[in-house]
C-alpha cells in the first residue's frame, strides 16, 4: 500500500475532546515552565493531536513539538494533523517536558504529567508548572508532588457498569474510534451492554448476558471499562470489548481482571466477535498497548485483516464486466460478486450501506489465479453498486495474510484505497488452570 513507505503518518480524526492542560495565566515565559500537560497515554500520535488542537486555539498554529522520545511510545517523526505538517523531534534529554513551537524560536516549555499519575498528585504538578515565577525544573516539580509514601501508582477499583458511566464510557469508545466506523451513539452502547443488537441479533442468541464493568480512580472518575460473555454451546468466555485509553496499568488491570473472571472457561477469545462496539478486532497500530498487553498475557493472534478506507467520492461507473456475476446476500445484507466461469478468481461481499458508509469484504486469492483485469472490474463494480445505494465513502476489509506485495494491492491502491490498520483477534488456551474463580 502507498503509506507503507512514507515516513508521513496522518493523524486519525478523533472525536472533539480538549487535552488536560494548564497554562502559565501571563504566558510572559519568564518562569522555569510555562504550564502543564497530563496526557491519557505514552503514544504520541493518539495525544499529540488533542494537544495541538487544545493550544492552537490558545497560542496559534503549532508547527513543531520537541519531547523527551524515550518516555514515549514509538511514532513517526511527522505527523498530519487537521492537514497541518507537523514535525515531531527529540528534546535532547530534557525529561519530563514538551516544547512546542509556533515559529523557528517562539516555543512554549510545559511539564508533561506520566499518564498513570494519581489524580491529585497531577493536579497539585499542574498547579505547580502553571505557577508564574515558578523556578522549579519539570523533573523536580514531580518529585516535589509526589507523595512520601506513593504507594501504588493508581487507587482503582473495578466495578459494574452503571448508567451513569454512560458519558464516560462513551468517551473511552470515541477515543479510540477508527476513521470510517459509525460513532458509538448511547443507544448503540446501551444495546451492547444488555447483549442485544436490533440490527443483527443473532449474534448474541450464543453468549450468555455480558458483563461490563469499569475501572475507576480514587475519585470516582472511569479510566476504563470492558465488556466479556461465556459462549453457551462450548463455555469458552469473550472480551467483546476493552478500553482503557492505551494507558498500560489500566490496560494490564483490565484483562488480568477479565481472566480471572473467565478462569473456567477452556478458551479465551478476544476481540473477534461481531457483537463488539466498532471493528470485529483489535486494529493493532492504533492500540499498540493493548496489543502488547494481551501478548503478554499469553494470547496468541488468530485472523487478521487490513483496514481500508477510501474516502472521495468520485466513482468511475465504468461499462460492466460481463464476468462478474452479483448475487443477492442476507448474511449479510448487501451483494456476493464473483467471477461467472472461475470462483477461485477472486470473491467480494458487498455490504448494504449504513448510513454513508459502505462496507466491502475482499475475498481474494493467492497469486496463481490473480488476475488484474478482473480484481480491477470487480473491485470498481461493488464501489460503484455501494455509490448508488447511497455510500459517499467504502471501508474494505482484505485478508491480513497476503503480503504487501500481492497483486491486488496495487488494484487497491489505483481505486484510491488507503491502509488504516491491521485488524487482529486473539485467543487463549488453558485459562482453566488460573487461580481459583471469585
């Protein structure tokens, strides 16, 4: 794909959220620090763009940011940000800060807060930072603020999910929302916390009622929350669903937390069912924690596949190719193409849009019976059936098992096709043997 290779990422559209920040009140930048940040993970390309965002509307367009890589999670050196370039350099070891600059010299030092601060030891340090004439180094302020006796690095405690978490969680959801997925509207969350889906029960007729608990903070404020089932016919248990923000304790508590919960169950899957909210698996890129954490943990990957989107709406309505052959389809609802005189020539399932999203499952072939011509034509009948039944963008899912080098991804990307992520799901064998049941 075209963004294998570029050293450009662009930025996935979140939804519209204000990054916890505090600012020297003057901004005269004639103390130590000229404010504070407290950041909900150690990525980068999730954070950065909430920040940027955040201060563009207090400072003016951000055009670089200097921080400490080493407490971050891998990223590239660029980023896309609302179609602003935005160059993301080392700070040259200073810890514990992010410089950010409007012009070649005009920059604005701010504190960074480690994500799994409790949360009164961060706001006393934002205090601090934010303090004009403070005089105190970034490294000392968190030193100064931390409790004697730290104790654990977060009070949480896990709970059921109760109504009143509904904005919250939603919030959870939203932040790791995956450009071309449907928002999670509160109706849509309330259906899969009872275990039900008007549009697709059938699902859910398998899995007993699910569970879905949230994890809270000292203060009663919800870091993360997950969703899980037992599978009536062979008792193997589910995670539907988990978010936690890409903060590690959070991530880490959360399924340690599900697997003991699960700990009769013969298997543990994860992250490949369609009653979950968003993708039927985990897009590994976007949630690199959680990805690491269920490794950890000892799941082992299953199916993947590459998440397409192609967003224009310009369609070439080419001539039909007579060798493509469109049957009606129930599951799911929309079309089966296939070739009318080689069915291992290539195969696609075209989903019957959702609103203005249309969804296309590529079935293709190994590269012995790869044909160009044909994947070009079958590939721009189905854009062209979703166009004119009301689809203005297409996600395409594509079996993560063919290589990049594979004839159809260049057949992708001519139709204007765009890698988001890897999908991935996961299980776990021998959960029985885990401590006893609570």
């Amino acid at each position: 794909m075209p963004n294998h290779d570029m050293h450009l990422s662009p930025v996935a559209p979140q939804p519209p959220a204000i990054a916890r920040v505090r600012l020297e009140p003057t901004l005269t930048r004639d103390g130590a620090l000229d404010g504070a940040w407290w950041p909900y993970s150690t990525d980068f390309r999730r954070e950065l763009p909430s920040l940027v965002r955040t201060l563009d509307t207090l400072l003016g367009p951000i055009l670089r940011v200097r921080l400490d890589l080493a407490a971050w999670d891998d990223g590239p050196a660029h980023l896309m940000v609302d179609g602003r370039f935005l160059r993301v350099s080392d700070s040259m070891g200073t810890a514990d800060t992010v410089r950010l600059v409007r012009g070649d010299q005009d920059g604005f030092m701010l504190l960074v807060v480690p994500p799994e601060t409790a949360a009164s030891t961060a706001a006393a340090a934002m205090k601090t930072a934010a303090r004009t004439g403070n005089t105190l180094s970034a490294t000392d302020i968190l030193t100064h603020c931390r409790p004697s006796d730290p104790g654990p690095a977060l009070d949480i405690a896990i709970r059921p999910y109760d109504p009143s978490d509904q904005t919250a969680v939603l919030a959870l959801v939203e932040a790791d929302h995956l450009p071309g997925q449907p928002m999670c509207s509160p109706e849509t969350l309330e259906e899969a916390i009872r275990g039900t889906c008007r549009r697709d029960p059938a699902p859910w007729a398998r899995l007993d009622s699910p569970r879905t608990e949230v994890m809270v903070d000292a203060d009663g404020q919800v870091l993360g929350a997950v969703s899980y089932a037992v599978r009536r016919d062979d008792g193997d248990g589910l995670i539907l669903w988990l978010h936690g923000r890409e903060i590690l304790v959070v991530v880490e508590a959360l399924v340690s937390h599900v697997l003991d919960e699960l700990s009769g169950s013969r298997t543990v899957h994860a992250f490949e069912s369609t009653v979950g909210l968003g993708p039927s698996a985990l897009p590994s890129g976007r949630r690199p924690v959680t990805r690491k954490v269920m490794e950890h943990a000892g799941f082992s990957s299953r199916d993947s596949w590459r998440y397409l989107r192609r967003a224009t709406t310009e369609v070439r309505c080419a001539e039909a190719c007579p060798l493509v052959e469109t049957v009606r389809s129930t599951v799911p609802p929309g079309w089966w193409l296939r070739n009318r005189k080689d069915d291992l020539a290539a195969e696609a399932v075209v989903q019957t849009p959702t609103g203005d999203v249309g969804v296309l499952w590529w079935f293709g072939t190994d590269a012995l019976h790869a044909d160009d011509a044909f994947e070009r034509a079958m590939l721009n009948e189905a854009v062209t059936l979703l166009h004119r039944n009301g689809a203005s963008e297409t996600i395409l899912y594509a079996d993560g098992k063919q290589a990049d080098g594979h004839p159809t991804w260049a057949v992708f990307d001519e139709a204007g096709f765009v890698e988001i992520d890897h999908l991935v799901s996961y299980a776990k064998e021998g959960t029985e043997s885990r401590a006893v049941r609570r």
